[in-house]
C-alpha cells in the first residue's frame, strides 16, 4: 500500500519535471538538523537513511559516515536517487521499513547502525507500529542511535495562520493536502506512542522546522512546524 502510493506521487510529480516539497538542498534539511545530531550519533557507524526519497539527503550524510544506505518504500524514488551520480559509499535499495524479513538481512549484512528519518513518521498507520518497533530496535542494536524529524500535528492551524503571507496557497503545498497521503503531524507527547519507553531512550527531543522548496510573494521560504526526536534503544 504504501510503495503503491508513493510511486504514484514520485510518477506524477517528477514525471512533470517538478519536485516534492521537501525536496530540498540538502544544507537547508539534513545539513540543519546534524548540527544536533552530530555529536550524539557514533560516527564510526554506517547510517540508515530512511526514507531517503530521490537521495539529496544521503549524499551529505555520505560526507560524516563511512557506509549510507538510502531506503525508500517508494521504488520510483529509489529509481530517481540511483540515476544521479553519487560517492561510492552510497547504497541505494527499496525498503518497506515493516518487511521483518527484509530487516533481517539489513541487520545481517551491515550491523548496528544509525537511522536518520525525515518526514516519515506521520505515514506509518497504528497496525505496522509494531513491525516499524521492531525493525527500528533490531537496526539500531547495541551501539546505533536515531534522529528523527518529523511534522508536527499543529500544521494546519500553522497554514491557516500563514496563508495571510499569500494570495493562494501554492499549488504544490495544495497537492499534498488533498493527496492521499495528507501531512498528519505527530505531537510530542504523541512520539513516545511511536517510541515507548519501554524500547527506546529518549536522549533529546524538542520543537523544529522542515524547510520546503515553496517561497512566500516576499520571496521568504516557507518552513513546516516540525518536533525531533533523538533516542537509542533501551540498554
């Protein structure tokens, strides 16, 4: 269902030479957010991009980490990110984070690892958070650590506010909203039905921002309310 889906966005998006909201330069996305995650993530660690889209991100994560494997649910994403040139120690595949027997063999083949999850959360229905639960602990391991950001759930409140910036909301950002995968947003006290405490360690967690590739008339960029989080398994 949900690789179905996004093929369906990434075919009709960039098949029309346009681009998904957030994709974005990567300084102004992942470049942001290792500002935090930085110090907290061991850097001797291949790392998990998840939910990689068409890899903007993975590439700079390729810069700070020995090994990155780029996953996405989607396979036309994954086809887009493994089209461009990148550096060798990219690896790009399509994941459906709820597949145990495809988690597995992760494991298996690159051991404990750091995730890095950037507006992916919101998509994942209650029936797979147990498999999602599992898949995160099992990846992570002994020594792996996970940031993750995510949209907060005050997003329409935000836009209706915002939507004063300019005439009409912009054409895209109306697409995802009446898209079959609308923006949902997590809270921050929802993230610990995402991330109970009984599996994993908050080490941080707080308010933040996703930037988008939309600008308001002023010509200011237009960024999405977000919340993070950083976490490990419980030891």
């Amino acid at each position: 269902m949900y690789g179905k889906n996004w093929d369906q966005y990434y075919i009709r998006t960039y098949g029309s030479k346009k681009k998904a909201l957030w994709d974005v330069p990567a300084e102004e996305a992942v470049g942001t957010d290792y500002t935090y995650f930085s110090s907290h993530l061991p850097s001797d660690l291949p790392i998990l991009d998840l939910g990689c889209g068409t890899g903007t991100q993975s590439v700079f994560l390729s810069k700070h980490f020995p090994r990155v494997l780029g996953v996405d649910v989607s396979a036309e994403a994954v086809r887009i990110a493994q089209s461009k040139q990148h550096p060798d120690n990219i690896e790009f595949g399509v994941l459906d984070i709820t597949d145990e027997a495809a988690v597995a063999q992760i494991s298996a083949k690159m051991g404990d690892l750091n995730i890095y999850m950037r507006g992916v959360l919101h998509q994942i229905l209650d029936e797979h958070l147990p498999a999602f639960q599992s898949a995160v602990k099992k990846l992570l391991g002994n020594r792996g650590r996970m940031y993750c950001v995510e949209v907060s759930d005050g997003i329409r409140d935000h836009f209706r506010v915002e939507n004063g910036k300019f005439s009409e909301l912009p054409e895209r950002l109306r697409q995802v909203f009446i898209s079959n995968l609308p923006p949902k947003g997590v809270s921050l006290e929802k993230l610990n039905h995402f991330f109970p405490k009984a599996y994993f360690q908050v080490i941080s967690s707080g308010d933040a921002k996703l930037q988008t590739n939309l600008k308001y008339a002023g010509g200011e960029a237009i960024y999405i309310p977000a919340v993070f989080t950083l976490l490990e398994n419980v030891r």
